[in-house]
C-alpha cells in the first residue's frame, strides 16, 4: 500500500520580482503588464478617453438629437469606440460582445452610459448584444494561452511549405470560433491552401492577415530609442501623420535612419511637438540673422526653441550673450501671478498696556507679555527709573 503523505498549505511568501535577463524577456514583460492594465480597464496615457469628459453630456451642448452611448475598447485597439448599450445594463470594466464590421467581437466599456449629441458620433452605432460572464472571461483567458501554441503551429506549417511569411501573432475572438493569424511578408503569397489546412487542424474559422511594418511593431511590441515601451504598443490607439518636414521643422538630423523607429518608418513622436516648433519658430529669428539686442546689434548662432532662448553674436565685442524671447522684445512678458490678501497678525501689546495690564494679569494668576517684561528688566538694570521724554537739560 502506498504511503499518501497530507501536507498543509503554508501560505505563499510574495514572489520577488524577477529581473529580465535579456532585451526580448523585457519587451515580453512589458508587453505583459501593457496588457493587464488594458484588461482591467486601467488609464493608460494621459488621454482622457477613460472619463465621461470623452463623451460630452447633451446638456452642455445645443438642442439637437441625443443618443444613449457607452465607450468599449476592443482587444487588439486601444481606441475608445462608441456603442448602442440598449437595454443592457452596463458599467466600466463589463466585458459585452459587440456587433462590428469584422463579426461579433468582445470588448471592454471604458466608458459608462452617457447622452450625447448624434453630430459628435462618426460612423454607425453599433449596438451591444449581450454581456459576457464569469464562464465567458475564463473562456478567454484559456483562449489566450491556447494562442501561443497556435502561432507556433502556423510557424511550422509555414516552414513546411517553405513560403516566404513570417508569423507575428495570433488572437481568438470571445467564444474560439474565429482565430485570426497576422504575419508579415514582402511578397504577395497565396495562403488559401494554407488556411483551410489550418482551419482543419484548429477546428474554426481561419483569417490570415498581412500586416504592414507599423503593426507588426505594434503587435510585437517592444522599447524605443527613449528606452520606453513603444507608444503604438501602450497607448497610441491611432497612427499620426508623419514626414520628414517635421524633423527639418525640430532641426533634427535628416538622415532617415536617425529619425526612424524600430518599425523602419518615421518616428511616431515626431508629430508630438511639432506644432509648438511651428508656432515658436514663426516669431523666433532665424540663424544667421542679425537683430537688435539691449547690448546691440549681433548675429543669432544658436537657440532652443522650447526654452524661448536665443545666443546671440555681439558684433561690438565678439561675445555671445545667451538672451530669453522676452528680451530681445519677442514676446510679451507673462503677467506677475496674483498676490494673496495680506492678513494682519493681532496687534502687539504697547509698553503702557503691558505695564498696566502686568498687575491685572499677575493678580488673576497669568504671566505678563514676554516683550513688556524683558523691556522692564533691561530699563531696570541701565538705570532704575523710568525715563522720560522730555530732552536732558
């Protein structure tokens, strides 16, 4: 008969964290921890897409016709998407399933019902079907550690037919009937065959997706040149306008291999302070330029343009005089900030009032001022009397 050993269960200490050991392990652990707080409906960046503020109520807005519409964030978009709740009772952090242009997708509502004005909504509204249970989100999350073998079966599929993609991720819907495989390639492949044997080995739906550089970053995550997470992984829920006139605009290095990111393309952080450039730099002077100082006349060889200041080339002496916007009369001064009300402290007690006052306080059993007394004890040491007002004769 075998010996069954009955053991209690300790509780568990806390785990230490755990330091990475490799760049990839870090970008594995960043995407981790990006990904649980879009789970829990955490504020990731300092958008205010989180609040009801995103959603204006219809009565700080004109007359006109109104909707009820509640904020869902779908999985693999952290753009904030306006829906038709219906009957449903929602509340931020409920999983719903949504009918979208891409089927039923599950989302997560960011925002809670609100009325709003149908002229700031864009596109059709989409209406929620049902909430999602207990059962449902653990169908999920199994779902989600089933995806990572997923991938590795359409990596080997893809080595045995030798085609030129390379697999990326892959993501189940809410209920495992539709599985969605990204990859990338430079070339145009033909995968049809390739999907419906997948399909049979996976026993659902199969849609292979191309993705472009942009999103094969996005999906893969990772850190940027700033050593941060890469914004279009965390936080950046659409892609901005890039070109190389913001660079030259930034007086960044026009060499496309410095101002790109880990994508190959533009760096999407470009765009984000590009228009205060614009608009310094449309009343800043120029290099080279000769201007008008309080020191005189000079020459412009540097500036920082976020600093509002200017180095100027004196032409008197040959010096170069550091100079703010405000100097060289370039923009107005900032007004003072207001001053605060000054309140009085109570009034201090005079000679007369502390020497009165002394006896009718030591005769109630209180100490006199401290300033009467010690003036009292000095007169008392230099000459024992009081003085008077009147001049010496």
């Amino acid at each position: 008969m075998a010996d069954i050993t009955v053991t209690a269960d300790l509780p568990a200490a806390p785990a230490a964290p755990t330091r990475p050991r490799s760049l990839d392990e870090t970008r594995a652990m960043a995407r981790n921890r990006f990904k649980e707080r879009l789970q829990q409906g955490e504020k990731i960046g300092e958008c205010d897409c989180h609040s009801k503020s995103a959603a204006v109520p219809a009565s700080a807005q004109g007359a006109g016709p109104t909707a009820r519409v509640a904020g869902v964030r779908f999985l693999d978009s952290g753009r904030t998407y306006y829906v038709d709740p219906r009957h449903h009772t929602v509340d931020v952090g409920d999983w719903v399933v949504v009918e979208s242009s891409r089927g039923k997708e599950a989302g997560r509502v960011i925002i809670a019902p609100e009325q709003v004005l149908l002229s700031m909504l864009q596109g059709d509204l989409r209406p929620i079907l049902r909430r999602l249970d207990d059962d449902d989100v653990g169908k999920m999350e199994r779902l989600k550690r089933e995806a990572a073998s997923a991938i590795k079966v359409f990596g080997a599929k893809i080595r045995e037919r030798r085609l030129p993609m390379k697999p990326i991720s892959a993501d189940y819907n809410f209920d495992g009937s539709h599985l969605v495989l990204n990859f990338a390639t430079t070339d145009r492949v033909d995968c049809r065959d390739l999907a419906k044997e997948l399909a049979a080995v996976f026993k659902c739906r199969v849609e292979l997706r191309q993705v472009g550089p942009r999103d094969e970053a996005r999906l893969l995550g990772g850190l940027g040149r700033c050593g941060r997470t890469l914004c279009c992984s965390s936080w950046l829920p659409v892609y901005p306008e890039i070109s190389m006139n913001m660079a030259k605009t930034q007086d960044l290095p026009l060499n496309p291999g410095k101002v790109s990111g880990v994508c190959g393309r533009l760096l999407c952080c470009l765009s984000y302070e590009n228009e205060q450039y614009r608009q310094m730099k449309a009343v800043m002077p120029r290099l080279g330029q000769t201007i008008e100082t309080p020191s005189g006349p000079g020459m412009v060889v540097a500036m920082q343009v976020l600093k509002e200041l200017v180095t100027v080339r004196l032409a008197a002496d040959n010096t170069e005089v550091v100079m703010s916007s405000v100097d060289l009369g370039l923009r107005k001064p900032e007004p003072p900030p207001p001053v605060t009300a000054f309140e009085p402290k109570a009034p201090l007690v005079s000679e007369e009032q502390g020497a009165d006052g002394g006896d009718e306080s030591a005769a109630e059993g209180q100490s006199a001022p401290t300033t009467g007394s010690k003036r009292r004890r000095r007169r008392g040491r230099s000459s024992g009397k009081r003085r008077t007002d009147s001049p010496p004769v």
